[in-house]
C-alpha cells in the first residue's frame, strides 16, 4: 500500500541526497543559481514553483481572502506582532488595527478581476519568500 511507497520513495530520496553531497562547490552553486533562476522565471508567468500550478488556478479554486492582498498581510502581520509583543501600547496596536479596517474596506469595494489581481501579487510574493 502506501506506506510501502513511502519507504521506497525515503530511501530513494536518502539515496539522492547522499549523491548530492558529494557534489563539488561549484556544481553545488550553480545548481543552487538554476533552481533560482527557474523559480523567478516560473513566478513571472504566475506559476506557483512549489507545486507547479497556476497562481490563477488556486484563485479560481477558493474565495479571495483579505491577507491575499499584500499589503493588508503586512498590517494584519504588523497588528498581531505589536499585540503579542508590547500589548502595552494601546495606541499604536489600536492604529494598526484601525489601519487594517481602512484597508479591508478599500478591498471590500473592488470587483472579482481586481481582487484576483491582488491575490495574485500577494501570492506571488508568499511564494517568492517561501524559495529564499
């Protein structure tokens, strides 16, 4: 069943990992320099380099989410950072929270196509911070 396939693919990919180590430097480097080329050149055409999938699709498959957009993600982190770290400052922890209302509500009046073009570029920089 399946747990023989994961045992297969385990001690295939032990076997893999074990010839890449002994890779010379430079080989090692400019693999590393490939991958990433590949990976900015896949996120350029909105493919997804984890999975291999369009950006568009994953879109088409779920509702648009407000930390899709970018810069909402970076208050909602901001907001969630400043609470847990320095409760204590109301005032900045209630702008933030102020900052994330004003921008939901900018969200909530755009239509479907803008909103997947937004979803987009937030998606495309998740998964850009994910291959650093």
């Amino acid at each position: 069943g399946n747990d023989a396939r994961v045992k297969e693919l385990a001690a295939l990919m032990a076997a893999r990992a074990a010839e890449l180590v002994k890779l010379p430097e430079p080989v090692k480097r400019q693999r590393v320099q490939l991958r990433r080329r590949k990976n900015a050149e896949l996120l350029k055409k909105g493919i997804d380099p984890t999975t291999g999938k369009p950006f568009a699709l994953l879109l088409a498959q779920r509702p648009f989410i407000l930390t899709d957009d970018p810069e909402y993600e970076k208050l909602h982190d901001g907001y969630h950072d400043k609470a847990m770290d320095a409760p204590q400052d109301k005032p900045a922890v209630a702008d933030l929270h102020e900052k994330m209302k004003a921008r939901a509500k900018v969200l909530g009046k755009m239509n479907g196509a803008e909103k997947k073009r937004v979803a987009q570029l937030g998606l495309m920089r998740r998964a850009a911070k994910k291959l650093e």
